[in-house]
C-alpha cells in the first residue's frame, strides 16, 4: 500500500496538477466563478479518471502502441458520458447547467489524457486507481480554492451563503476572466513561498556527522562522509 499512498500524496501535493503541473487550465479558469462549481467539476474529473485509469491498466497489454491515443480517449468519452454527463443531467441539473459544455470537453482533458499514457498504461491496476484517485482529488482542491477566493472576492459569498457584511461592495472583477489568473498567480505565489521556505529550513536542520569538512576527514564510517575513500569498486 506504500505505493498507492504515494500516488495518493502524488496527486495532491508533489504533482498537483492545478499549481505545480498547470494542467487543465481552461476548466480552471472557466469554471471556478464560484465553489460550488469548483467542487462540481473537480469531482467529476475525478470519477472519469478514475474508471478510465482503472480501465486502460487492465487493457494495457492489449491495445497496440500504434492506436493508443484513440483507443484512449473512447475509453474516456465513454466513462465522460455515460457517468458523469447523463448522470449531471439527469440528478443535478443546476450544475450541469452551471458547467455546461465543459463536462463533454473532459474528454480531451489533458489531465485525463496525461495520466492514461503516462502511468495508467504502463502500470498495475490498484496504484493506477490511486493515481487517479489522488490527481482528481488534487484537481478538485484547486478548482474550489480559486473558486471560493473568486466567489468570496467577487460576490461576497461561499457556496452561494452570504459571508461578507451588507456593506461589503463586491469586487466584480474577481468572478470574470480576469479574476480567474488574478487569484491562479496569487495562489501558485503563495504555494511556491510556503515550498520555498520549507525547503530552505530542511537545509538549515541537515548536518553532517561531526559538523566539520569531509574532504580532509579521515574517519571512514562516520555518518556524514559523503566522499569515497577509495577502496569503492
């Protein structure tokens, strides 16, 4: 199982695909004019990819090279619309409403898309599901985070509840386009920062054995010796 919560840690945090790997940026910047939306199209992606992950694992030693891109996406389209369109459509029409043409466009996610050719396909059936699992889970926390900046910003709002005071004025700006890369390069600065600083402070905490210089060191099987001795083959 260390595998699979490595996917799982993957996906949300090392590889995010919203701020570290800037993948599926046109849902991002569409749709998250509120969380609700967010929450809605993060979810969904994840369920596509995660039936369509699961699936093409099992088919990887069948379908040949030479078709795979193909093969993939009627994998997808096929999980994309018979569960997740005609499902929105059918229990949750406000939302899919709300989403409207880019639930279909899951298809040629290149979340989707990257993840089938880049380890569904070359990978067992369980840590392909976790991948799937943790890149959709790792989805839907970006989208609803710009999503609530947005709505917050922009309306006042948190999943449609007022939050902010009467006399709060709304900053309208923040539930139109340019809102979305606004709050995007605010939330990616920050990620970044935060990294930054983490890692910085691992440096400051590593020491080496005895906390003076290896190169002149002569002890052998002390802990921090990093340089060869010689006798190394």
């Amino acid at each position: 199982m260390n595998k699979c919560m490595e996917r799982l840690y993957n996906g949300l945090v090392k590889e995010n695909p919203t701020f570290v790997l800037m993948l599926g940026m046109c849902p991002t910047l569409a749709v998250t004019t509120s969380a609700i939306n967010g929450v809605g199209m993060g979810l969904t992606t994840t369920v596509v990819l995660v039936m369509s992950n699961m699936l093409i694992s099992m088919l990887r030693k069948i379908i040949p090279d030479s078709v795979r891109m193909p093969a993939f996406i009627v994998v997808v389209a096929s999980f994309c619309y018979n569960c997740t369109v005609f499902f929105l459509e059918g229990f949750i029409p406000s939302l899919y409403d709300s989403l409207g043409l880019y639930i279909p466009l899951i298809v040629v996610n290149c979340i989707i898309l990257g993840r089938a050719e880049s380890y569904a396909s070359k990978n067992p059936v369980l840590p392909s599901i976790f991948d799937g699992i943790g890149m959709g889970l790792g989805f839907t926390i970006g989208l609803t985070s710009i999503g609530i900046v947005r709505e917050v910003i922009g309306a006042g709002q948190i999943f449609g509840k007022q939050i902010m005071p009467s006399s709060y004025e709304p900053v309208t700006i923040f539930i139109l386009a340019p809102g979305a890369f606004f709050v995007l390069a605010g939330l990616v600065a920050i990620q970044n920062k935060v990294k930054r600083n983490a890692a910085n402070k691992g440096k400051e905490t590593v020491k080496t054995g005895c906390g003076e210089g290896c190169a002149s060191c002569g002890n052998s099987s002390c802990g921090g010796r990093i340089f060869p001795t010689g006798n190394e083959e």
